[in-house]
C-alpha cells in the first residue's frame, strides 16, 4: 500500500464556479491529509473549468488535476466515471472523497468497482485512526437513530460525504499549489449516451439543501394553510422551507420540500422541527443538523430523542410567539 499517497477530492461545480460541496470537501480532506502527513489534491472535471483551480488551491489543496474536455461540460455516469478511473489510477491516492451528492451518489459506487475496492456512502465525520493511520468512516444507520464507524484496508479509502457535515477552510488567495492536467482520451464514437437537456426547476429564495436554516412542519400542522406559519419563519430567520412526508403525500406542499430517507438530506446549522413527530425515514433525512429545535404538544414524541432543544407545546400557541420574539430581536 506503500505506494498509495494523498488525499483526493472530486470538486463539483455549478454555473461557473466551484460548488459548495468542494469547499467542504477541501476543508475535510485537509484535515485528513494534515494527520497522515500527506498531500490534499482535487480533481476537477468539466468544460472550460481551468480557471477554476486557483479557487481549490486557495480552500486548501495543494495539487489540482484539471480534465478540460468539452465531453464533459454536462454529467454523464459513462464519462465521468472512465475520466475519474484514468485519474485514480494516475495519481493512486490513499483516500478519494466525494460529496453524497447526484453525482458523487451515481459515480462512487461504479469507481469503487473498477478500483477494486469500496465506498461508504453518505458520511457523516471523516477522521484518521492514530494507530492504524486507516480512514474511520462514520455514517447513520438503523434511520438515523444510531450512528456506525467503518473501516476499509483497501486502496484508495473512498467515502461520499453529507453537504455540510464538513466545514471549509477560509479561503485563502495567498496559497500556493500546482495545476495538473490531464487529458480525458474520451472517444465520442464510442459514447452508448448523450447529454440532450437540462430542465432547471425553478426554487424560490434558498435552496433546501443549502439553506443554514430550514424550518420544517408535519402532519401536526394540520392543514395546508397553518403552513404560512412555518414559510414567515423560514423568512425571517434567511432560511427555506422544509416538510415531513405526511404533507407532501396530502399536498399540502411540494414534493420537493420533503426531508428524509425518501427525500432530501439536510445538515443546516439550524433544523427547526414543527408537528413533526421524528418517524426515522425523516430523521435520517435531518440528524445531521447542528442544532436541532423540535415543538411538538407530545412529550413523547420521537423528535425530542435527537433534538438539542424541545418545546412541548401546541405550536399554534408557541409558533406565533416564538415568531413576534424573532421580529423583535431581530429589530
């Protein structure tokens, strides 16, 4: 294993510009390659994204493989996982991370299999064991209500990691690295798949899954107008809104405002959870969150075994409250 070395990332990007998971990937994998005493890479893959590697090199890395092929200016399994293959085995890092994102979740497992070894998906902490210098992988299991470290002796360690379960460095254009690159030696004539259209659905303020706020409310609420409840608070507090199951399955709201198992994952610095019971599919949708207020009229309620503050209450009484206070406070 001698000769594996390194951490390396696969950075993402979005209209132009790293995306935030790279960051939090680059900040994670520094702390991971500062305890092996090893080098931080990123490999970035895309269409016209050369410049983008000053932008890694300043949120940490040291090296930066750029592929620039316009083969890869959208998302395909077939491309991306050859281009990343040829990568992998050029640089052979000891760990290669990537976010539990679209991409990271469709890529990782396939690079796994022609690297012959494994992935665990959907990493909450990532750290170094001091004796055994492996990787300690920890993610949730039984729906979030128990968390499990892992190992792999394999090489590369790979590991897909939760949006925001990692902190990026500050950056810093001060830093120094070098810029790699690497041709993708991709053959449009043997291409079985081909990008034709991008639908973007339209989001209204944050996005859900960016949001450092998400004010979430279930079947507690009642109905669908006791929504405009949970939407003013998201309002205030710059965050978006998010929803259990049950509301969703009634229309009370979208779709795609639901959290969990069968939903979005959410890791905001603040997870505010209204009439929501905590069934472990939603849990394991929101656990990850920094700090997690629950308002439900049950004492017992399942919400309050993962929540950091809980109110019982009746949240018709204590949401318009909690609501004025926010205002005032917030002047």
């Amino acid at each position: 294993m001698a000769e594996y070395k390194g951490v390396l990332i696969l950075g993402e990007t979005s209209d132009g510009k790293l995306a935030p998971i790279t960051a939090e990937l680059l900040g994670g994998g520094r702390k991971l390659a500062d305890a092996l005493g090893e080098e931080l890479a990123a490999a970035l893959l895309g269409s016209g994204i050369g410049n983008l590697a000053r932008d890694a090199i300043a949120f940490g890395a040291d090296k930066v493989y750029v592929v620039d092929d316009p083969l890869l200016e959208h998302y395909l399994t077939e491309t991306y996982v050859t281009v990343m293959e040829k990568v992998a085995r050029q640089v052979k890092p000891n760990i290669l991370l990537m976010g539990q994102t679209a991409i990271g979740r469709d890529l990782a497992p396939r690079l796994a299999f022609r690297l012959d070894t494994s992935v665990s998906l959907d990493c909450l902490a990532l750290s170094i064991d001091p004796g055994t210098k492996l990787m300690v992988q920890t993610k949730a299991v039984y729906g979030g209500n128990a968390q499990a470290n892992y190992i792999c002796e394999a090489r590369p360690q790979m590991a897909t990691v939760r949006a925001k379960a990692m902190d990026p460095l500050p950056r810093d254009d001060s830093r120094r690295g070098e810029v790699v690159k690497i041709e993708a030696g991709l053959d449009p004539a043997q291409m079985k798949t081909k990008f034709i259209q991008m639908v973007k659905e339209e989001v209204v303020g944050i996005k859900l899954t960016d949001a450092p706020v998400v004010v979430s409310g279930g079947r507690g609420m009642g109905e669908a107008a006791n929504f405009k409840y949970i939407e003013e608070l998201a309002k205030i507090l710059g965050g978006a809104v998010g929803a259990s199951r049950p509301p969703c399955d009634m229309g009370w709201v979208p779709a795609s405002l639901q959290i969990g198992l069968t939903g979005a994952i959410v890791s905001p610095t603040l997870y505010i959870a209204v009439g929501i019971s905590g069934a472990a599919q939603h849990i394991s949708g929101m656990s990850g969150s920094k700090n997690i207020v629950a308002i439900n009229k049950d004492p017992d309620a399942n919400i309050f075994k993962v929540a950091h503050y809980g109110v019982v209450g009746d949240w018709k009484k204590v949401l318009p409250a909690f609501i004025e206070k926010v205002k005032e406070l917030k002047g």
